[in-house]
C-alpha cells in the first residue's frame, strides 16, 4: 500500500499521517490497560471508576484500544483507496485528542456525571466515521463502504454498552457484538491483505503455488461468519438458548476459515516474520471457533474465557501487532523485514494468547498463568513503542542507494 500524495504539510512528523500518533498512543494504551488490569482485577489496585473490573476491561479493549488501531489505519488507507490527501495536522490532533478523552473521562468515571462519560467516549468514533465517510463518498470509492458499516456497527455496540452500563444490564451482549465486528473486519480486511502480500511474497520467489484468489469459497465463509455471530450476540441477550445449534454452526466456522487460511499456503511464508505473524493471526479465528463450539458442547470443561481470548488476545492482538509494525515499516521508509526485537513482539503477543487460553482451561494455575500472560502482552506493545516509537516520530527514511 504505496503512501498517496500529500498536501504541504510542515508540522510536527508525528501528525502527517494517521498511522503515526495511533499506532503510537494505542500500542502505548494497550499495554498501560493490561498493566492496570491485573492488580485491579486481583483487588490491589483502587482506581475511580464507575464501571467493575470487567466492564472496564471489555470497554477499554473494544472500544478504546482497537479503534485507536483502526483509526490508524484507515486514516493510511483511505486517501490510498481514493487518491485523495490524508487526513493530517490540526485535523488529526483534533482526533487523537477526542479519542484521549474518552480514554481520560472513562479512567476517572466515578468523578464525573454517567452522561460525560457516554457522551465523550462518543465524540472520536462520530468524528472518524464522518470524516472516513466524507473521503470515501468524495473519491465515489463505493466498494470500501463495507469498512464504514463495520465501524458504524461498532459504534451503536459501544451505544448499546453505555445503554445497558446506565440501567444496571449485562454489557456482555454488546461487547460481544463489538467483538463479532472487529473479527469481521478481520475476515474482510486480512482476507484482502493477507493473500496479498503472500502472493506478492511467493511471486517474487518465483513460486508456482499461489493463494487462491477471492471467490465463492470466502464470500461463503464471510457470511456464514456473520450469521453464527448474530446468531450469538442475540442468544446472550437471553432471547433464545440452542446450545447444540451453536456448537454445530461455530465448528462449522472453523472448518470454514481453516480452509480459508490453507488456501493462502501459510507453510511456504514461515522464514518472512512479518507474513507468519499475519497467518499466524488469522489462524486464532478457527481455533478460537473451535473452542466456542466445545464451550457450547460443555462450558464446564471449555469457559467462555477460553474462546473469547482465543479471539481477542490471539486473532486480533496478533492481527493489530503484524499489521502495526508491516505497516510502519512500509510507511516510514525501512524494509520489510522483522528485525530480532519485532519478533520478540510477535512472540511475545503469542505466548500471552495461549497462556490466556490456558489459564482460563486450567483453574487451579489461572492466577499465574494470567499474570505471565497480560506480562507478554505488555512487553509486546510497550516493545511496539520502544523498537518503533523513532520511527513513527520521524520523516519518512530516505532510500538507502
């Protein structure tokens, strides 16, 4: 994804491009949440919030840390998909500054009025959909609208989460539903990059095998995706209950998108770090679903911990990291090669994966395991800051030549 023409912008390097100060600030959020986290959750932390300790865990994840990445970006790819100029300068700060806000009211919540905090965790999320939404209609970019749906969706869980929060519900369901959308922006974006940069990979290796483009097969897989997901979100409202259903549809879900992810032949890309990590990502999606279809088997043996951290921690940290650190690496001028210390980071992010995954399979070692893990993921994304902090804030590295 090759850098669109910019305007004459001469300020701060940090606020040229999207990707900049939201990758920085969110990778920085990511760690700084968890950090909190545990000595919260174990009760040897006191913090003013108005929300418990998972509420606040969900909230800050789902909609303070991962918009924090979209933003970043799409805020890079939008003036790509339109040829238009990139949203930068006051413009910009004016974003990260309302997305630092909610992050501020929300951390102090039980200082300030309930409706403070609902209506400034909403300023960003309206701010950015608008502004991604101008750029797209102005550049008749019609087929990436899909993408905007996907935050709007987003948005109205976070809606529903302050709902149910303000009227003592469960906020589960819209957590739920925030989750189900960051995994579709998953299946439809990394479906589109991941085969990508695999085939570019291999062409230039001169390989005879190739991913399998996009066709029948993966619109199946989406949509299929998106109806057990529903189907999901609305059982834990209470609605209905069919376990057995559930079980069926979501190991259906794994068989889907393991086939989906074999088809982009992951086994020819393991010396490139920056791809294995991508595949390596996408492949938390079926074993995230299949642990989702034994939990609805017997949630005595398989918690709900053990899927929804398969998803989270493990698709979706893994995806946010790999495409963090390509990403700035293609953006800033440095070749894409994963240095030693990035896949410390990779590492890092995968091993807090499995540990959660253990932790929440193995009661009598949770407590361990979950502090070795939210310690990974820690040093995945303040190692994210340290190793790639310079490069985010300085000019674009000139060709080496």
């Amino acid at each position: 994804m090759a850098i669109a023409r910019t305007n004459a912008y001469s300020g701060p390097t940090l606020f040229s491009y999207g990707f900049r100060p939201f990758f920085l600030f969110g990778a920085f959020y990511a760690g700084l949440t968890i950090l909190l986290w545990v000595p919260f959750y174990f009760g040897e932390l006191s913090l003013p919030l108005a929300m418990g300790p998972a509420d606040w865990h969900m909230h800050e994840t789902l909609f303070g840390f991962v918009p924090a990445v979209i933003a970043g970006f799409l805020l890079t790819a939008v003036p790509n998909w339109t040829g238009r100029l990139p949203v930068n300068g006051n413009a910009l700060i004016a974003l990260l500054l309302a997305w630092a806000l909610g992050r501020l009211v929300t951390n102090m919540s039980a200082l300030v009025p309930l409706w403070s905090v609902v209506a400034l965790n909403l300023v960003f999320p309206v701010l950015f959909a608008a502004a991604v939404c101008r750029e797209i209609l102005a550049g008749k970019n019609w087929r990436n609208l899909k993408v905007l749906v996907m935050f709007g969706l987003l948005v109205l869980a976070q809606g529903w989460f302050y709902l149910a929060w303000a009227n003592g519900g469960s906020t589960r369901p819209a957590a739920y539903l925030a989750l189900g959308v960051v995994l579709m922006l998953i299946m439809l974006i990394g479906g589109r990059i991941v085969p990508s940069f695999t085939r570019n990979y291999l062409v230039k290796r001169q390989s005879e095998t190739l991913p399998q483009p996009f066709n029948g097969f993966d619109k199946l897989t989406v949509l299929t995706s998106a109806i057990v997901l529903l189907g999901f979100v609305l059982q834990s409202t209470g609605l209905f209950s069919l376990p057995l259903v559930f079980a069926f549809g979501f190991m259906i879900l794994a068989g889907l998108h393991l086939v989906r992810l074999l088809r982009w032949h992951p086994e020819l890309i393991w010396r490139d770090g920056l791809l294995l990590v991508l595949h390596v990502g996408y492949g938390f999606l079926p074993i995230g679903f299949a642990f989702m279809g034994l939990h609805f088997l017997d949630e005595g043996v398989v918690p709900i911990a053990a899927p929804i951290h398969a998803l989270s921690t493990g698709a979706i940290g893994l995806m946010v990291i790999g495409v963090m650190c390509r990403a700035t690496l293609g953006h800033t001028g440095h070749p894409l090669l994963a240095s030693q210390g990035t896949s410390v980071l990779f590492a890092a992010i995968l091993l807090a994966a499995i540990l959660r995954i253990v932790a929440a399979l193995s009661p009598d070692l949770s407590l361990l395991l979950m502090r070795v893990s939210h310690l990974m993921w820690v040093i995945g994304f303040w190692g994210f800051v340290a190793l790639y902090g310079g490069k985010l804030m300085r000019p674009r590295a000139a060709p080496k030549g």
